[in-house]
C-alpha cells in the first residue's frame, strides 16, 4: 500500500494517479471503524464512491424561525438559540434525554431517544446552537424530537448555504451518529480533499461545447452542496448527461464488438426454406414476420455473428419465424438449436414444430433431463455425425455430451430464465460461435431496450396473426364471486378449459390475500370433485408433481387449473377460455398481460377476469383499468415501466437495468435518446478511442469493472 500523508484539511495518497480510488477511512472523520460501517450499509468504499452518493433531496435552510413564530399546526423549522438545561429523564425502556432551548421569544424541548451518551458528550450547556427539525405539540408545549444541530462557533452564517443535502441512509447510521449532519460534514470534508483538478474531466470538449454542459468539477460540487437554484440544474443535466452517455458509449462499444466477431454465413435460400414457405405454411406471415426475417436474412449474409432479440407480444407468431430460421440454417449446411427454460415449454415448441414439418423429411430431436438413456444415446450420436439438423430442449443442450457436427444457430427462448453462464457454453459448440436469436413473450419498454438491450440488434413483432380473437378483460370485486363461478361453469359446460392464478402460496401475517391452497379448497367448493378434475401448480412441488399436474391439464383431463405465476410464460392450451387472476392488484401489469396471454389461443370466445378486493390504492386503479382498457403488451410494459421502475419488470437482464445513480429512464427518455446519437457520432468518428481528445474517456471505459460475458452473448 502506498504511503499516505495527511494535514489539517488534505488526506490523500500521495503516490497515487486518482485520489478518487482512496479507500474512505482515509478521510479525515472517518477511520476505520465508520469507514466498515459505511462500506456495508450504503456501499462506500472510496472516496469517488462518496462523491456520487449523490443527495436525493434538499433543505431550504434560508431562513430562520422564532419559537414564538412557529405555526400552530407545527412546522420543520431552523431556530437559532441557547440550549439552557439539559437532564436525563425516565428509566430503561422510557430513558430520554431532554435539552431546553430558548431563542428570546420563547423556551421548547429537544428530545433524544437514541444515542443519548453521545448526545450528552456532544452538547455544551449554555452553549449556542443551530436547530432544525419537525417541532410538533406534546402537552402543549412545543417539542422537536431529534433534531439536527450545530454549534453556532463551528459555522459562518453569513456563509451558511441555503440548500442543504439529504442523503439517504439507514437505521445504524443514525445510530451511530453518521447521518443527516454528521454525513453532511463528512462530505465537506471529502471537497476539502480534493482539488479540481483532481476531478478528471472525461467528456470531449467538443460534447461541452455542442450540448452547454458545465465542467465535472462544478456538476459534483453542486450537486452536493449547490450555490443557487440555477447551479443545481446545470449539475443535474451534466450529471445525467455524463452517467447516459457513458452508458450508451459501453453499449454502443459492445455493439461494434459484436459486429466484428466472425460468424458463418447463411449465403442462400434453399429448398428447405422455400419447400415450407411454398407449400407447407399454414398462414400467411403478417408485416411484421415477413420484416424480421429480411433483418434475419441480412444479418446472417455479412460473415458476422449475429445477436438479435427477438421481442414478440403474446400469440404473435415469433415461433413460425424461429422454424424458418432454423430451415435457412439447414439450407446452408448447419444444425439449430432451440433452448427453452422449462421441459413444457420445450415439448410444446417440439410438438409445434414436428407438426409444422410433418410433410418434411427433417430429423428433430428432443433433448431434456428426462430423456430415456437410449433415445439420449441416439440424439447426442445424430447430432454429432450431422444426421440430426434440429433440436428442441432444456438446459440439457448445454451439457458437455452434447456435440454437433456444425451448430449455426440457437435460438433462445425467454432467455432471462437461464443463467449467464449456461447460455455462454452454447458458443463453445462449434469453431466459430452460433448465430443467437434471443425470443421474449414479455415486450420490454423502449427504454430498457436501450439500455439493458442496447448492445442487440432488435427486431419486434406487434402484429397478431390473422383470426386471433381479442380477449375481453373484465374487473370484479371480491362480492361478484358466486357470479364468477357461475360463468366459469357454463363455460366448462361448452367442453372448455378454466385457470385459476394465485400471487400467494402460503399465509401472510402482512397481506390480507388469498393464498393458493385457501383458493384450492375454495374452487373445489364450487366444483365438486366427483364432478370436476382441478389440478393444481406452484412453485414448491417437485418438478415431477408440477410437470405431471400441468400435463393433466395441456391433455384435457382437467378442468381447471389452480396455480401460481409458474404457468405465466409458454403454456399453450387452446381449449383454455378464461383466465382468473385472483387478488389482482398484487400483480404487475406486465405479468398480468402474460397471464391473459395463456387464453385466446384456439376458436372459441376468451375472457380474462381479474378479481381484487373491494378497496384499490391508485396505482392499483391504474394498473386493473389499464388492463380492462388496453391490449397491446408494448403500451402496457410502458405503463408497467412507469408505475413500478425498471428494477420489477419482468423478463430484463439478470443484470438489471443501467445501475443509474442520477439518472431516470422513465423520465429522461429524450436525454437518453440524444446520449445515445452523441455516443453513436463519437464511436463512427473514432471506434477505438484514440485520439487525444479522448483519452480520458478511454481511460474510464477501461477502468470500469464490466461484465465483459454480455460482450459475447445476448
């Protein structure tokens, strides 16, 4: 470790290129014990950590208030006054402490519930003082319970800022005296350690310039501690700026990577393809279909690799086109894979596509961890003497008994349920890697394909097929049961199939809901055993019982199906006429629209009913009408994005979305498209970063720990 060097307002390493890298014990204040304690409760580990812990709202501290002035309602007030007594009150549990404050016009109570020892230490009676917090009435008298202070011979208050930072914090730092105040002075600490021209300025003059963006140096300074209104914008915008472009530059770069690894190329369209297209297509394609297989066809042409993901709304046809993909595979001498995450998914994707081929003469398999020991033997010995062109399965595909004699392409499907790790073994398949078509059911808002998806070409398919039937969604309350399962009945009168979707298995101190198995004996009230099948799915069973139940189900032999979300994605039962979504309100709007999508897919008329109890909070108004009022899944993760904030979605990067410190995705959309363009302008003057002016954004990129596997798969 290099040799630190400290004085009375600088601690720093004295050998060191960035100061920003010094771990924060070294600053002054700190130490290592609230150094550890500022590591595990808000992850800052450096001094640069600190300085983007950025405030996350402000005080006006501008003005003062007399005691006698306060509102009689109360009020967050800051007074200025004397602290005259100071005395211990209550025992054990109803230990206090208790300070009197008077300013001239008035005496109150301060009051410490915690920490008092320190409290007691830190406080001079007699002495003058600075106070804010909320004072309120007890007993008549007003009191402020915990308040902020600071001795009034430590500040200047001529000097004394009228903006005040607020930090998010926890319960052990406001224990341990490292929150509100105390974590404010420590951050003056940090900018009275650091000089400007230590804060390295990455951004291209050229992008200062274009776009009115103030130094780095000034946007910290003033996102922390702002000298007006006007500063404090200005800091926001840079700083927003800086955290998306620098986004955008990773992605973008990560785009040009992609397009430089070599691929096979798929260099015609032969007799498989057009056999099919020709002769054995069921459908016309729609638009959108005819669209991504031209961006397919075009990407699969340059010799490049190609990383493409594949957003399609539920029922739209995203199937047909992964067959078509796979028979250009085969036209140009290459095996395809098509990898889902669970065994039903996969056996419904085999026994899709062997009916589609069934007038072709094209060997499929189908590989899962149940596959008996002699098919297996037969599957892994075709596919490595090149007999075998297709296969379906699990996360049996990435075993390392599994070998093809050429894979070209793979296909994924709801690719985020797989681990990183699983999806990067399929490019160890064959000398060059597989193309990859990444598929999602769950359209994933603009904004997050621009961020968590940014670095993959994307391709989205809006269009249903011809003859697919809108659903209608209804709401009722929990007082329309009987009337529910009135109309389920009739319906499984007409030969037809029920689900029934809990968002809880097991009792709740916390949430008055109904849980599955409370729901299960509930159903089987209304539909008597000896009358009805009701087979039941959750998450708890072993796989073998949940595979088992749900095939009774996909096979007709049930009538309704009681389950938790496990059925959300790729169970496709034609039969199925309605969908029950108990306790709605406790679902997202993106995961209700994948349980409506379990519904609508054969001839008949489809409804999704979602039942909630009889109060809604607002955003649980907003979600039930969206559903009842909007269809197209694109609109709805929109709208899911804005109530519930890009870390809940369902179906993005296991990674997350951008770790945004300042940044909003919601809503900087525009900011983020303009970062975007500027990252895109700057890489074609210059993809490799070399010249002068930007060295230092090269240097940052470098220095950024990134998870370097997206760089090589979707």
């Amino acid at each position: 470790m290099n040799l630190i060097t400290f004085d009375s307002e600088r601690s720093m390493f004295t050998n060191s290129r960035d100061i920003l890298q010094t771990p924060i014990e070294y600053l002054k204040g700190v130490g290592p014990l609230k150094g550890d304690l500022l590591r595990k409760e808000l992850g800052i580990h450096t001094f640069g950590d600190m300085l983007q812990y950025y405030p996350f709202r402000y005080m006006d501290r501008s003005s003062f208030t007399k005691i006698k002035d306060i509102p009689e309602g109360g009020a967050t007030v800051q007074l200025i006054g004397k602290i005259t007594y100071l005395e211990m009150a209550g025992s054990q549990k109803g230990r206090r402490l208790v300070g009197t404050f008077k300013d001239g016009t008035g005496s109150m109570d301060l009051v410490w519930f915690q920490g008092i020892s320190g409290v007691e230490r830190a406080i001079e009676q007699g002495g003058n003082f600075l106070v804010y917090g909320k004072a309120s009435r007890f007993n008549g008298y007003w009191t402020i319970t915990h308040p902020e202070m600071d001795a009034i011979e430590n500040i200047e208050l001529d000097n004394f800022p009228s903006f005040q930072p607020v930090y998010s914090s926890t319960e052990k730092l406001r224990l341990k005296w490292l929150a509100g105040r105390a974590y404010v002075k420590l951050v003056q600490q940090l900018f009275l350690a650091i000089r400007a021209k230590e804060i390295i300025e990455m951004l291209p003059d050229v992008l200062l310039r274009k776009f009115n963006l103030c130094d780095r140096y000034f946007a910290l300074k003033n996102i922390h501690f702002p000298e007006s209104d006007e500063s404090l914008q200005r800091a926001i915008y840079r700083l927003k700026f800086e955290e998306l472009f620098l986004h955008q530059i990773g992605i973008c770069k990560l785009k040009l990577n992609h397009q430089k690894v070599k691929g096979f190329v798929f260099g015609k369209v032969g007799d498989h393809f057009n056999t099919f297209y020709s002769l054995h297509l069921p459908f016309e394609l729609t638009g959108d279909q005819k669209k991504v297989l031209k961006e397919i066809r075009h990407n699969t042409q340059t010799g490049t690799q190609m990383n493409r993901l594949l957003q399609g709304d539920v029922g739209s046809g995203k199937t047909i086109v992964a067959l078509l993909c796979m028979l250009l595979a085969i036209d140009n001498g290459f095996q395809a894979c098509l990898m889902a995450p669970t065994e039903i998914l996969a056996s419904q994707h085999d026994a899709g596509i062997r009916e589609l081929l069934t007038e072709m003469n094209i060997e499929v398999g189908f590989l899962t961890g149940k596959t008996k020991a002699k098919e297996r033997k037969r599957i892994l010995q075709q596919l490595q003497n090149g007999e075998m062109k297709i296969v379906i399965g699990t996360h049996a595909l990435i075993e390392d008994k599994v070998i093809f004699q050429n894979l070209g392409l793979c296909i994924i499907d709801e690719q985020h349920r797989f681990g990183v790790a699983q999806r990067a073994k399929l490019w160890d398949k064959n000398i060059l890697p597989p193309h990859i078509l990444v598929m999602t059911a769950t359209p994933i808002p603009r904004t997050l394909a621009m961020t968590s998806y940014g670095d993959l070409e994307v391709s989205v398919i809006k269009e249903l097929p011809p003859g697919r039937k809108p659903i209608t969604t209804v709401h009722r309350t929990e007082s329309y049961r009987a009337k529910v399962m009135d109309f389920i009945r009739h319906e499984i009168q007409l030969g037809r199939q029920i689900y029934i979707v809990y968002p809880l298995i097991a009792e709740s101190e916390k949430l008055d809901y109904e849980n599955l198995y409370a729901g299960y004996e509930q159903v089987k009230q209304f539909f008597p055993e000896h009358t009805y099948q009701i087979a039941m799915v959750h998450g708890k069973q072993t796989q073998e019982e949940r595979e088992n139940n749900m095939l009774s189900f996909v096979k007709g032999k049930a009538h309704i199906l009681v389950a938790t979300t496990v059925i959300e994605v790729g169970v496709n039962v034609p039969n199925a006429s309605v969908m029950v979504i108990e306790s709605a309100e406790r679902f997202g709007l993106s995961q209700m629209h994948q349980l409506r999508g379990r519904v609508g897919r054969g001839a008949d008329k489809s409804y999704c009913i979602l039942i909630t109890g009889p109060k809604l909070s607002v955003i649980g108004k907003e979600r039930i009408k969206t559903m009842v009022t909007e269809t197209s899944g694109f609109a709805i993760s929109e709208k899911d994005l804005e109530l519930r904030g890009p870390g809940e979605i369902d179906g993005v990067r296991q990674s997350g979305a951008a770790d945004l410190k300042i940044a909003d995705i919601i809503h900087d959309v525009e900011l983020m498209a303009t970062t975007r363009q500027a990252a895109v302008d700057l890489l074609q003057a210059d993809p490799n970063l070399e010249t002068a002016a930007h060295v230092n954004l090269k240097n940052y990129l470098m220095g950024r720990k990134e998870k370097e596997i997206w760089s090589r798969i979707s």
